[in-house]
C-alpha cells in the first residue's frame, strides 16, 4: 500500500514541519522490453475524507525499486515521475506532461536525497562492496591489477558500468541536479554514495590498461573493456560532475556547457520520447535558449528545426549540420541538414562510424571556411525545410573507393591514392595524412613515423590486397602499430576515399557521397561538405562533411577568392 500525497513544491522541505522527501530515478524500459514482462499492480490511497484507495499499474523495475527502499520502521517520502505525473497514453494530456517537466528541476533540486536505481542485478552486487576495497587501496592498487583473484570483481565492476541507467538522457539530467545534496546509487538492498562510485570509475580508467593485461595473463574476457557502455558511463560521470559549478552550497548553479555541447555530447544516450533530446538538456545549458522551451504539443521536425536555428545563430557556425545528433524516427523524413545518430544494439561493442570531423563545440582541429561566419539566418522562414548556407563549390567528384567497412583499407584505395607498390614505391605524402586526416591523437600533428607504420600494414596485407586493421589489432601487434591502427580507424570507418575532377584532390566522404556530388566550402564550417544538387536544380541537399588533404586550413578559400569576378553564391539547403 502506498499512500499519494499533494504538496506544494516551496514547502516541501521542513518549511511546514512536513518529513523531507527522495526521489527516484531509475531505467523505464523501451516499449518492446516492457511488452515482455507483465506489470506489477500496487494500491494508492489518497488524501480524501474518508481515504479513498484505487489500483495502479507500473513496471517491474520501478516496482522493485519502491519494494527495495522503502522503510520498514517508517514512512518514507518519495517523488516518482510515473506516479506524479500523467503519462497515460489515454488521456494524451500534453499540457500536464509540459508543466511537471517544467518543473522537474525544482523538484529534484528540492529533494534531500536522489535515490538511483539501478535494479536488482546479482552480476553487480559484488561490484558495491568492490568500490569500497579500490577506494581503501588507492595507495596499493597495483595489487588489485595484478592478482588473479580479483578478476570476478573487476568483471562485476564491469557489469556495473555497463547498467542501461548510464545511458539514459533524463537520469543524467537527474543526479546532475541533484548532485546540490545528495545522490546514493542502489542495487536491491545495497547502496553507495554516488561520489565513491566517481571516485571508483576514475581508478578503473587510469588503470584500465593494467585490468586489460591482467585479463589476457589468465584468458579473462579482456574485450569486455571497450564494451560500448563503459564509454557512455564514463561520459555521464564526466558530465554529471562537471556540467554545474557552485560557488557555495546555497548559491545559485553555474551552467557551465552550452546546449550544442550537451546534444553533441550526448548522441548515444537514449530517450523515451525524441523531443528529449533537446528538452531533457536544457535544465542544464548554460545559453539562452530564445527559441526552445518545453512544449510536448509541438512537433518533433520542428523542434529540431528550432535548436538548429539557436545553435547557428549564437554559435555563428555550421558544424551542428555536420554532426549527427538527432534521434531516428518513423514517418516524415528530417531535412537533409538534420542528421540521425545511428541506432545502437543494447549490447554494442565497438565503433559504427568514424569520428565527427569537426569535431565537439569549440574544438575542431580545421579551419576550412577560415572564420568566415555562417550565413545570418535570423530572419529565414523556419516553417520550411530550407537552410541558406553561404560558400561555393570547390570541386566534383570524379572517382571514389568503395566504403571501408569494418576500418578496412581496401587496395582500391591504394590505386586511387596514386600508391604503385608494385614498383617498391612508398605510399604518397597525401595518401597516409588523409587516412589519418593529418592528425595524431588527441588532435595534435601526425607523428613522423606513421608512414613506417603504414608500410608495417602494407607488408602484412590480406591475399586480395586489402589492410585489415581489425585483423592486425586483434594480433600480438606492437603497441606503435596498434596506436596508428586506431588512428586510422577512427577516420575512415564506413567512409569512402574521393578523388575530385578538376584539382585532383584526395580525401574521405560519407557512405552516401556518389560521383558528380559537389565538395563544397561553406562559410561558417569548420570543414568541406558534400552536396548534391535536387533534380529541379533549386535546392540542394547536404550529405555529410568531409575530408579534403590540403583544403581544411583555409587554403580553398584562398585559391577561390584570388581567382577574378568570384562570388560567393547562396546554397538553399533541402
């Protein structure tokens, strides 16, 4: 029996003498894993004279969440979003969804404990009482990478990292708010404080590369470190505790990350509803968001369409239409220049695409359009589908390689790179930068001894020509050979290699670049893009950025603007 309780949100916490309250959060479930498993009914009584009593149904994880902790000696107070707001599909009550939303972060801010559930899983109970013994050896810990008998537990703190909880868009927003007082993690009976867990995920990364050997010396199941959910885990702990600062412990909250930098962060983590892509974010951007506000009744294209328009507008860049952060759905089709992220398997391993080229917010590594602002697109009609972009046409592509699937380097690509190995030639200058996009890691300049590197790969080719970068990683490799293999990875997953028409230039575009495309300079981009022009010969459509060696420092820009009677031309993207 639990009993429903209305109280005003300024007063709840001992303004009145009233008991303070928790609240909870915790993974829903996607619609298809909860038409699996029956839902658990409970009985609610309410405040009326005399009480009145009705049954209610909700999902299995929450049920045992409420089950877990409660108090066996008193009464416990807890906000929970499926029992204090109307989600019944029913009803369809978007205004009430709007204003409890609205209201969230004033309920959670209020709150005197977070409680995050992460269910009832016995793979990571062991991880909890873990946590404690890496915390009490951070002066010791080479004992707990390097003694086989602790492999169980760093295998239950992996399952751990790997909870959906980690991944999900609203509870990050959640314990990063609530973070004020406080936050416990939970797992049935047992519980941590969220900052012991922060600490724990920080020892776990720093010595990652120790677990690793330790797992390979006893034939543990050393892939289970670059489990997808690790990353995304790491990643909400980094933003839960770096997003807001506060100056004192009664102060108001400093946003410190802008609505682009949490959108683009966050690409992987998923949401019930696709407007939360944007909504459940804007609790915590740092930037005005004029034209974004909660709103459940609006359509889905138009809210995309809307963020777009404020990123542009106060970022002056195009790099937004380059990324892709919106979420995929059924029905009408996004304008070409708002692109889907890609559907992840829950139990993912491994990369889908290359790395974004221009990168996060604020942190490319190119300079194509040389600082050249976007377009002012204040005054456009955003009832359509059309971007105005500024720039020009740089080239067309004439050739392209088949796209690298799975990082492969086909030996197509070799030829088109202009590489005649059959004669003991080296690998062309621009040839071994574009595979690496002329970086190193972590975006400083290519090491010199990438191209030896490449040569290493060359000679350890497949029988049908191709470098198998999977193959050779997966083998007793050197660590030098591993770093450029994943370098090279990371640029030309699922791309194509591009040849252009009247310069010649080299370079990546998307899977769905095709020859006679366009590759474009835009201004306000911080690299080229490909576009392609609709058959009516009015519109364009985007397809993707990419990269073009010897053209992502400005240099295009030069070669256009020197040449007599040039003019910029008005790119009306569809």
């Amino acid at each position: 029996m639990c009993s429903f309780l209305v109280r005003s949100i300024h007063g709840a916490n001992n303004t009145s003498g009233e008991e303070n309250y928790a609240t909870i959060s915790y993974y829903w479930g996607v619609e298809d894993e909860a038409a699996d498993r029956p839902l658990k009914r409970i009985e609610l009584q309410t405040e009326s004279n005399p009480p009145r009593t009705r049954p209610w149904d909700i999902r299995e994880n929450l049920w045992a969440a409420l089950r877990s902790l409660r108090s066996s000696t008193k009464d416990r107070l807890f906000w929970v979003d499926a029992l204090c707001i109307n989600y019944t599909k029913e009803l369809q009550d978007t205004a009430e969804k709007t204003s409890q939303t609205k209201l969230k972060r004033h309920i959670f801010m209020g709150a005197n404990n977070l409680c995050f559930w992460l269910g009832d899983d016995e793979k990571i109970r062991p991880a909890f009482m873990f946590i404690s013994t890496m915390l009490e050896k951070v002066g010791g810990i080479s004992e707990l990478v390097n003694d086989h008998k602790y492999i169980p537990s760093w295998l239950s703190f992996i399952a751990l990292l790997n909870n959906k909880a980690f991944s999900r868009l609203w509870l990050l927003q959640e314990v990063t708010i609530s973070q004020r007082r406080s936050v416990t993690i939970h797992a049935g009976n047992l519980s941590k404080n969220y900052l012991d867990f922060v600490d724990a995920v920080g020892i776990f990364i720093s010595c990652r590369g120790a677990i690793s050997d330790l797992f390979r010396k006893h034939q543990a199941d050393h892939k289970a470190l670059s489990d997808h959910g690790i990353s995304l885990t790491e990643l909400f702990v980094n933003v839960s505790t770096n997003a807001l600062r506060y100056a004192r412990k009664d102060s108001e909250a400093q946003r410190l990350l802008a609505l682009e930098d949490l959108v683009s962060q966050l690409v992987n983590f998923g949401c019930g509803n696709p407007l939360d892509r944007v909504f459940s974010m804007l609790a915590l951007a740092k930037d005005k968001t004029r034209y974004l506000d909660i709103n459940y009744s609006k359509d889905t294209i138009v809210v995309y369409k809307e963020f777009v328009r404020h990123v542009i507008i106060t970022s002056q860049s195009l790099d937004i239409v380059c990324r892709r952060w919106a979420t995929p759905h059924q029905g009408t089709p996004y304008p070409s220049w708002i692109l889907a992220s890609p559907s992840l398997p829950s139990m993912f391993r491994g990369r889908i695409n290359a790395d974004s080229l221009v990168g996060l917010p604020g942190r490319s590594h190119y300079n194509a359009s040389r600082n050249k602002p976007a377009y002012d697109i204040h005054m456009m009609s955003w009832n359509a589908d059309i971007l105005p972009a500024s720039g020009f046409v740089l080239d067309t592509i004439s050739k392209l390689g088949d796209w690298a699937s799975q990082g492969i380097i086909l030996s197509q690509w070799l030829s088109l790179g202009g590489c005649n190995l059959s004669d003991g030639e080296l690998v062309t200058d621009a040839f071994w930068r574009t595979l690496v996009a002329n970086l190193g890691p972590n975006g400083c300049n290519p090491p010199p001894w990438y191209p030896r590197a490449l040569g290493f790969c060359i000679d350890h080719r497949t029988p049908n020509g191709d470098i198998d970068t999977e193959k050779l990683l997966a083998k007793d490799t050197d660590p030098l050979i591993k770093e450029f293999l994943k370098r090279v990875q990371s640029v030309i997953w699922n791309r194509k290699f591009l040849v252009t028409k009247q310069l010649g230039l080299v370079g990546l575009v998307p899977m769905e670049a095709q020859i006679d495309d366009s590759i474009c300079i835009l201004y306000g981009c911080s690299v080229p893009v490909v576009l392609r022009r609709h058959s009516d010969g009015q519109f364009w459509r985007f397809i993707g950025e990419c990269y073009v060696h010897d053209m992502m420092d400005g240099e295009a820009v030069e070669l256009m603007e020197g040449r007599e009677h040039f003019k910029a031309e008005i790119f009306p993207l569809k």
